[in-house]
C-alpha cells in the first residue's frame, strides 16, 4: 500500500475569511462606539459638577449650582439625567444612538437658553467646565450621528 501524499486528499471547500473577518471587525467596531459613547456620557455626567460659569470673586458655578437656580433647573438637570439613560441604554441594541444624541444636545440646549436670558456676555464667563461639558457633547453628537 502506498501512503498517500497531502495533495491526494480531496479538496475542502474554503470558507471565505475575509467575510468572517468582516463580520468580526463590524462587531468590534460597534462596541468600540459604544464604549465611547459611554466613556463621554460618564465624562459629561461627571462635567455636570466642574464649574461652568465664573462669578469672579464670588467664585465658580456648576452644573449643580445652577440647579437650584429656579427657571433653569429643569433643563440643567436634563444632563444628568440623560447621560444616565444613555449609560443603561448601552445595554439595548440600539438604544443607545437616540439617548446619546440627545444627551449631546442638552448642553447645546442649556447655552442657548442661557444666551437667550444672559446675552453675549456669557461666553465671557464661561469656566473651563463649560467649554469641557460643550465639547464632550459635540462628541457625543458626533459618535450618535447617522445611527439609528
């Protein structure tokens, strides 16, 4: 009996890796945007107590200051709130797309109706934790958009 070479056996039929590595990398690609979904909503939820108006000597404003301002306090609160619903949405499928944008919308939302009541002179005493809450939600716009 003659043993048989390799090249004797017959022929599998190959399945097409490039499409399973696709699969994978579209997968991983997803979670990654959620993860930093999470990590700004985390990040702009912890922003929500970073000053975000300076008062000169009287000292700084945050979020939570502004909160028991009275006419303001239920938009300034939506932050939080959101940026918690977009955490336990990551858990749904898609959840996570539609509270993250609006989570992102909110400190857009909160200066414009800022500028509405204070004006232009906002934009000069805005603190850091202003300019940080503006640009994490611009983030979060960006990583939600054009996803369902």
């Amino acid at each position: 009996m003659e043993a048989s070479s390799p090249s004797d056996k017959p022929a599998q039929p190959e399945t097409p890796l490039s499409s399973l590595e696709s699969v994978d990398t579209g997968q991983a690609a997803k979670r990654s945007r959620i993860h930093l979904i999470n990590f700004c909503a985390l990040a702009l939820l912890t922003c929500f107590f970073l000053p975000w108006i300076s008062l000169g000597i009287l000292g700084n404003a945050s979020g939570f200051d502004l909160q028991k301002g009275g006419s303001t306090a239920l938009l300034v609160w939506l932050l939080p709130i959101l940026c918690l619903i977009t955490l336990m949405a990551s858990t749904l499928p898609q959840g996570v797309y539609q509270a993250g944008r609006l989570a992102g919308l909110t400190p857009f939302a909160i200066l414009a109706y800022s500028l509405f009541y204070a004006g232009r002179d906002l934009f000069q005493v805005i603190a850091p934790g202003g300019w940080i809450t503006l640009g994490l939600g611009f983030m979060l716009l960006v990583l939600c958009i054009g996803r369902k």
